[in-house]
C-alpha cells in the first residue's frame, strides 16, 4: 500500500505531538438530514463541534466510508428509535485525535485512528466517539484508505476468521465479491489458504475480483455460471446478498455445511436444518480494531475505491450508491481546512 498522504499527516502529527492540544473551532461543516428520504435529503450543514464526554476522543476527521447501512439510516429503515434532526450521518472512518475526555487514557493528542459507532456522525469534520470504539491506523495505511476500510473490512475479517473460521483447502464462496465487504473477505479467505469462489457481474467486477486473489469468479446471474458451482462441493458461504440467486448457490453447500452473514443482509437467507448458520453484527472494539490492523501489517492487503467524493457531496454518493454495482466502497474525503 502507498501511502498516498504520508507528508502531509506526519507534518501535522509532529504538530499535534509537539503542542499536545489542539484548539479546535466551535462549528464545522457537517452532512447531515432534517428528515428522512432520499439522497437529496443529505445536504451541508453547519453545526457546533460535538462536546466531548469523559470517555469520549474527538476526531478531526480525514475520510468516512459510505455503506448501504448509511442508505438505510436516511431512508428511515434503520432509524434509531429517538431520532434528533439534523442527523449526521456515517458510521465509520479515520482521522486524528484533537481532543479527549478526562477519563481517556489509551489514546493521545496526535493519534491515526479509525472508528465506528452506528450512531453515526462522521460524515464531518470532527466526530466525537468513545474511546472503547477507536483503534489504531496501522503504519501501512494513510487516512484516506484506512477510512474507506474500517468497518467494511472488520465486518471481512470476522466473518472470515470468527463466524466461518475458513481453513486450510476448504471451498469457500464469497457471494457479492466485488462489493465493499466481499473485496476484503476475498483477500481473508485466501490468506487462510482457502480455495474462494467470488460471484460478481460484469467484466470489470470480475477482473477485480481475480486480482484481489479469488481462484474462480462465477457470474450467477448467467445460468451457465450458476452450473459452474456445481463443480464445487462448497465448505462455506460468506453471504453479502439476499435473494434467489443465494439459495440457489447455496444447494451446492455440502451437508453440516456453514453460512454467515451479516444482519441486515435483505432478504435474509432461509435457514435449512442441514447446515449451520451464522448471522452476525460486526464488533468495533478497540480490540478488535487493534486487531483489523495487526491484520493489515502483516498482511498487503488491497483497499479498493470505488468513487471518491469531497465532504459536501455525500448526496452525490449516495445517488452513486443507489446506482449499484459499487466495485469496492465509496468514501468522502474530508480536506483539512487550510486545504480549502
């Protein structure tokens, strides 16, 4: 991975370190919604910086993923049950920290880190979080990449590693492969030494998908590439898709066979006795986003962008979103001010 800001942040973090505080504005730019709907329901707006709670670090932020979870919150399908317009929007991402609570003891002034928090607020420049849910950006990730993975990749990695707990020479299928989950939990599999069929549509998914390391890409919406997975006797399905085509792919999964999935899969996949189910909710701990990084740095792992838009167009993003066959994760890049 290149580091693509490596000047820029170690000049700042050298500034941070050097000064150990930081005084930040009282009002940023945020995109938030005033009441649920579509993606021109997201605009610019301009809100007090969050106050920070004992436990809390506030983030300059650097860049936020956006997920089809962020579609859902707008839209008001996963709206949390006591709603506060304007709402910010953006559940995970990196920056640096500028500030921190009186109890916050694991994190410093100056500190890459990523996050997430589903009750959103990092589609902005600051974000306030608790610590027990921030972790360290590993070396080998500028901020730019390490917000596009966060949550993607972690949703990936315990899927993966936890829920299927993917061996050595067993037949895996990742189904919705090229997409933001799938692009990392291709990568996974294969590092766990698994043979890993990837579904994706389209030429230009296909290719990514073979090149982030997949042995064979199936697409399943062509019949033909539905008769292909009956060469595989499959070990286990990280399913990232609901639907027809799923169960379908899913007869080709042996006896005691094993199926996860995270929650919020639509539709969500029938359980059949004959094999063991997973669904989950992905865990962002501070362990466990020590952990994402330990698996960055040990291994080269690709962060596929699928478009790249400036804070202010999180409308755009979710319009491009909407579009579908998003190859990768979407992400809004969040400019420092000086830069403006």
């Amino acid at each position: 991975m290149v580091v693509t800001e490596e000047i820029a942040e170690l000049e700042l973090l050298i500034a941070l370190t050097e000064r150990r505080a930081l005084v930040t504005p009282d009002t940023m730019t945020a995109e938030a919604i005033d009441q649920f709907g579509p993606p021109g329901v997201l605009q610019p707006h301009w809100l007090p910086v969050p106050k920070l709670a004992p436990t809390e670090v506030l983030i300059e932020m650097r860049a936020a993923g956006v997920g089809s979870w962020d579609a859902m919150i707008r839209e008001g399908v996963w709206a949390p049950d006591r709603v506060e317009f304007p709402l910010v929007l953006g559940t995970d991402g990196a920056g640096i920290v500028v500030a921190k609570g009186s109890e916050v003891d694991q994190f410093d002034i100056g500190d890459r880190v990523w996050a997430c928090d589903p009750k959103g607020g990092f589609y902005a420049e600051y974000v306030a979080v608790d610590a027990d849910k921030v972790g360290p950006v590993p070396p080998e990730l500028d901020l730019l990449h390490a917000g596009t993975a966060c949550i993607a990749a972690l949703t990936a990695m315990q899927g993966i590693f936890d829920h299927l707990d993917v061996r050595h020479y067993e037949r895996v299928l990742i189904f919705g492969a090229s997409g933001a989950v799938g692009s990392y939990a291709v990568q996974l599999a294969k590092r766990r030494g698994a043979f890993v069929i990837g579904t994706a549509t389209g030429h230009d998914a296909q290719e990514l998908v073979h090149r982030l390391g997949a042995d064979a890409v199936i697409d399943v919406r062509d019949i033909r590439g539905r008769a292909r997975l009956a060469q595989f006797d499959l070990d286990a399905v990280l399913a990232l898709a609901g639907g027809d085509l799923l169960e379908q792919c899913i007869d080709h999964v042996r006896p005691t066979g094993r199926i996860a999935y995270p929650v919020g899969v639509e539709p969500p996949p029938k359980h059949q006795l004959r094999l063991h189910w997973y669904p989950y909710d992905a865990v962002g701990t501070t362990e466990e986003l020590t952990r994402l990084a330990r698996v960055f740095a040990d291994a080269d792992l690709h962060v596929p962008i699928a478009a790249l838009y400036p804070l202010g167009h999180g409308a755009k993003a979710h319009r491009r979103l909407e579009k579908g066959h998003v190859r990768g994760r979407i992400v809004l890049r969040v400019p420092r001010r000086e830069e403006r």
